[in-house]
C-alpha cells in the first residue's frame, strides 16, 4: 500500500468518525453504550468464564528483550520459621508496549503529525504522563458483547505465518462460517494463531515479522462501530504492509477512529470452548489498571460463556 493511499484511507476513516458526536466517552467507546451492554449480558449461557490474557513473561527471549521484573520483598529470611505474624511481598515493573505480554493501547499511545487522537496536541503528553486520552478512559471498565474471528480456522491452518495479513474479505468470510456478525458497541477480538505459534516452534523476533491486519482491514472496524479490538499478536503485520510508515493499523484504529487496542492476547483457551458448542460471541470484562497518565496497562480480558 503506498503512503498516498494510506492517506486517502486515514482522512476518510478520521472524517467518518468525526460526524457522530461523543455521548460522554471519548472514541469508539462511544459505541459501548448502556443499553448493548445490558444486551450482551445475555450472551451468558454456560457460566464459563475465560482469560483472554497470556501469563507475563519474566524471562527475556528474542520477542522481549525487556521482560517483566518480579521480585520478592518479603519475608526477610530470617523471617520464614520465625513465630508471629510475616507477610509475603513482591514487586513487579513491566514494559507495557513490548511483543510479548497482553496490554491495552490507551488513545494516547499514538503520535501523528504532532497530534493525537481528536486533534490532542502531542504536547499534552510530558514526563509526567498524559495529561489527555490516559487509559484512565477506561478506567471504568470496557464491557461488551465480545466476538471471537478465528482467520486460522477459515483459511484451514494452525496458524498464520509472520508477515500474512487479514483483510476485510477475511473478517466477512470468517462470520459467514462461524455463524456471528459483528455489530455496533462490539469487542472484536481476532485470532493470528500467533501465541500457537509461539508455544509451538518458540519465541521469535516478533517486532520484525508477524501476522496482523492489514490496513484495509479497519473500514470493517469503522463501518461495523466496534468499541475496541483485541488480537493474538500486535495487530499489525509486519513487515508494515504501507511504504515508509510502521503499524499502520494502530494509526487507524487509535488515532483515526479512537478505538483502544488489545495487543499480544491469546485466544486458545476461548477456542477450546467455542468450538464444542458452536457460539463465537460473549460478554467480555475489560478492566485495566488504573494509572493516572499512562499510555497503557497490562490487561485481563475476561470472557464470560
């Protein structure tokens, strides 16, 4: 895709967004309105409830260079056979952007042109945190009715190969076989195989080469109004599917259309309860941390069956 069309797609996907007003939450957000989550309540009929989240990883490997730290504060060990009251204590500092742990991209996350999402001005962002657009946006929660589009499972492979892009054409063709459609208010999740892949052959430089959407691919997102989008790897393909512009996708979505992405969740878990009873749609439970400022936050996503 060349810059120039990638243009032609951003201002026409910006301008889209920019007609409907926000009721009070900023960005797709918008689309998660009381009455649709009261609606995807109803999706519960087993009493099943799924983490969508991959354990963290404290380890480094070729697709995390900076893992998470953990460490223990307490007891001292003096501490451990003595009498009386001791309490175990730890402390944990992670990289929330990396490739390898499942996070949630605040709208702030994204600078273009000096702007952010809306027309934020990028200086709104200090050393300090994010004085617009934090993820304390989400700080109450986003909850939906979730929908799982396993592209693997369409296209009859474990999984995608690094650099292979989903396209709108998939995501239709993926509904049509699984028997769902995504609708207004939505969680889209979508499944690469990438964690599969992961588990299966090991860790890889994911920053260079993985599967994602490609860029096309997020008109569906605009024209279907889905309220966040959530995948197994970074969302975008790489290499970048446009010249001279890395994560296309993530300009789209948060910057153009004001939708918070998911990165770097894992769906298998969710695909072994989906499959025996045929439903691919769910309430889903998204409650990041609440860090005034941040870009980010490492995230549980919860399906409830």
């Amino acid at each position: 895709m060349s810059a120039q069309d990638f243009r032609v797609l951003y201002e026409r996907l910006r301008r889209g967004a920019s007609r409907s007003a926000p009721d009070g939450r900023p960005g797709a957000l918008r689309h998660a309105t009381p009455e649709r989550v009261v609606a995807a309540a109803a999706e519960v009929r087993l009493g099943r409830t799924v983490s969508l989240a991959a354990p963290i990883e404290t380890v480094p490997g070729p697709d995390d260079p900076e893992p998470a730290r953990h460490r223990m504060t307490g007891p001292a060990p003096g501490e451990l056979g003595a009498d009386g009251l001791h309490f175990a204590t730890d402390r944990f500092a992670m990289n929330v952007h990396g490739d390898a742990d499942s996070h949630l991209d605040a709208l702030c996350h994204v600078v273009l042109d000096g702007e952010l999402y809306g027309g934020v001005p990028a200086s709104s962002v200090t050393a300090e945190g994010a004085r617009a657009l934090s993820v304390g946006l989400a700080a109450d929660g986003i909850v939906g009715r979730g929908v799982l589009l396993d592209i693997p499972r369409l296209r009859g492979v474990r999984w995608l190969e690094p650099g292979d892009s989903v396209t709108s054409d998939d995501l239709t063709a993926a509904e049509a076989a699984q028997g769902v459609r995504v609708g207004p208010g939505d969680l889209l999740f979508v499944r690469v195989g990438h964690r599969l892949r992961r588990t299966e052959l090991g860790p890889w430089d994911a920053a260079a080469a993985r599967a994602g959407l490609h860029p096309t691919a997020v008109a569906f997102l605009a024209e279907r109004k889905v309220a966040a989008l959530g995948g197994d790897g970074n969302n975008d393909t790489a290499p970048s599917a446009v010249e001279d512009l890395a994560f296309p996708v993530h300009v789209l979505a948060i910057h153009a259309l004001g939708i918070h992405l998911m990165d770097y969740l894992q769906f298998e878990d969710l695909v072994r309860v989906c499959v025996p009873v045929g439903r691919w749609s769910f309430l889903c439970v998204v409650a990041p941390l609440r860090l005034p400022g941040a870009t980010g936050s490492p995230v549980n996503p919860i399906a409830v069956l």
